[in-house]
C-alpha cells in the first residue's frame, strides 16, 4: 500500500508550489511533504532529507532536476535507505501518484512517471500550417 | 576554449552549474576536483547520474588535477572546474604556477563558524584571508552565482565585512 506520505524536493518554492496544485485537484495535497534547497549546503540538504524521511516514513522522493543538487541528496539515500527517487517530477506524475494509493510505493512511483513523463509535449498553432 | 571558470561551489555539480552556467557557455566537460570523491567511485557515479550524457565528468585529486591542467586547458571545448572548497582551490592553483588567473565563488553555505557575505557566500575570517592570499598571488577573485548577477570582487566583500587590507 503507498499509504505512506511522499516527498516533493525541488528548487525555490516549486515543490510548495506543486504541492498546492495537487491540494487544490484532489484535495490529495497532505500526501506529499514540500521541501526546498534553497540557501543549503548539499549536506544540509542531505541532512534534512534524511530527517524528513525518517520522520514521516517516506518511501518516495520525488525531485526536479537530474543534475540539480536536490536530486544528488536524494540519491545519496539510495545507499542506505529503502527509497525510490523520482527525478523531473511535474504535476501529471504527482497526481497519478497519489491517485493511486492501493498500489506499492515501487508500482506507484513507476506507473506515475509512465503516465506523467509522456504529457511534456508541443503543440503549434494553426498559422504554423500544423 | 579550455577551462573558462574555475569555480567555487559547495554543492559541486547542480543546477546551475550545469544549467545556469553550462547551457550558455555550451559546456563540453566539468572536471570536479575533491580528493574524496577522487577516491570514491559511489561518489563518482552519483555526480555522473544526473549530469547530461553529451557532458564529459573528469574526476581528480588536486595531485592528478594539477599534472592533467595543461590537458584540460587544451581541450576545444569549454570546461568547467569545480572544487567544494578554498583550500582545494588554492591548493591547485599553488601547484599549477599562475595558470588559474581567476576564481569564481558560486557557492558557500552556512555553518555555525562562518559569516553571512552574500545570500549564497559565508565565509570566515579566515576563509576570508586566503581568498585575500590567493589574490596576492595574481589570481582575480569574484563572487557570483549565476551568469545573470553581476560579478562582486573580493575587494567588495572585505568592504563590507571591515575587513579591508587586514593581513
């Protein structure tokens, strides 16, 4: 069951920002814990990832850039902790996930980015002769 | 184009480095100079995990980085060189004879020992010193970011800490 809360760890005030956007859909939004890196040294951020997971029993992280250093500090968990990261998170692949609370975190977080990766697209106006 | 920043920046490789700095420089390789991680291949494959996989990762002590500069610095593509620390950083541009002719400070967070300079730079007096040491050995010492703020030099930061021409 992935009844458990998950973590949003992402630059500036995304993550808050995200968070919102999930309450605000599904009512959902108390699912998720919203962290930031601003104004953190990599082992601050390490430190209180490693704190709030602790805390709350997370078995998700979900974080926005690949090389940015939030999704470093959730890797460096993956050593040691029973986790999964999730790296370019964006709202589709939050919803999906905490739609979907009767699945494991594993499927859960997998599915979620099946679903959510996909949704990234481009769309051209009619004066582009699209 | 070589190594056109030699950068100091806690986080090592991040967001804006590869991003806020990489995109408009069209960054080619990033050498990651830390004796730690130079010794650590677990270290070595989370940096690599996140970083774009047309960007070369080069790994050094400042022993190793210090033999390999000149090869670096004739690379064609531009190149970032990042260190965690001042000390590294002085240490490699002791060893490599007035190659480093300038520093960026990107990155230095908050510890209890240290003092707030910039929203993203605290330094002790101390740290404040050998960046001061460095520049009497020719190498130019700026704060900044990310390629959108404006560079603050070294002089700017003593000013304003009252710590100008202290030894």
């Amino acid at each position: 069951m992935n009844d458990q809360p998950a973590i949003v760890l992402a630059h500036g005030q995304l993550a808050a920002g995200l968070v919102s956007a999930v309450e605000q859909i599904t009512g959902m939004g108390n699912r998720f814990v919203a962290m930031s890196n601003t104004g953190l040294s990599g082992a601050e951020l390490e430190q209180n990832l490693r704190a709030m997971v602790e805390e709350i029993g997370a078995k998700v992280v979900f974080t926005d850039l690949p090389a940015g250093s939030c999704n470093i500090a959730a890797f460096r968990l993956l050593r040691d902790r029973d986790v999964v990261v999730v790296s370019g998170v964006n709202l589709p692949t939050l919803l999906h996930f905490v739609t979907h609370p009767n699945l494991s975190p594993e499927e859960a977080a997998t599915e979620a980015v099946e679903r959510g990766g996909p949704t990234l697209k481009v769309t051209f106006g009619k004066t582009r002769g699209n | 184009m070589a190594i056109e920043l030699y950068r100091i920046d806690d986080r090592l490789i991040h967001g804006q480095v590869i991003v806020g700095w990489g995109q408009p420089m069209n960054l080619g390789f990033l050498v990651l100079v830390d004796d730690e991680v130079a010794n650590s291949d677990w270290e070595q494959e989370l940096y690599r995990m996140g970083v774009p996989p047309e960007l070369d990762v080069f790994f050094a002590s400042v022993a190793e980085a210090s033999r390999k500069l000149d090869q670096w610095n004739r690379d064609k593509r531009p190149g970032i060189l990042l260190t965690a620390d001042i000390d590294t950083m002085a240490r490699l541009a002791g060893a490599t004879h007035a190659t480093i002719r300038a520093v960026n400070l990107g990155g230095i967070h908050h510890r209890a020992d240290r003092v707030e300079r910039l929203r993203y730079l605290y330094l002790t007096g101390g740290e404040l010193r050998a960046l001061q040491e460095l520049e009497r050995h020719g190498v130019e010492v700026t704060a900044r970011d990310v390629p959108a703020s404006r560079p603050i030099p070294l002089s700017a930061l003593l000013e304003a800490s009252g710590e100008a021409g202290a030894a």
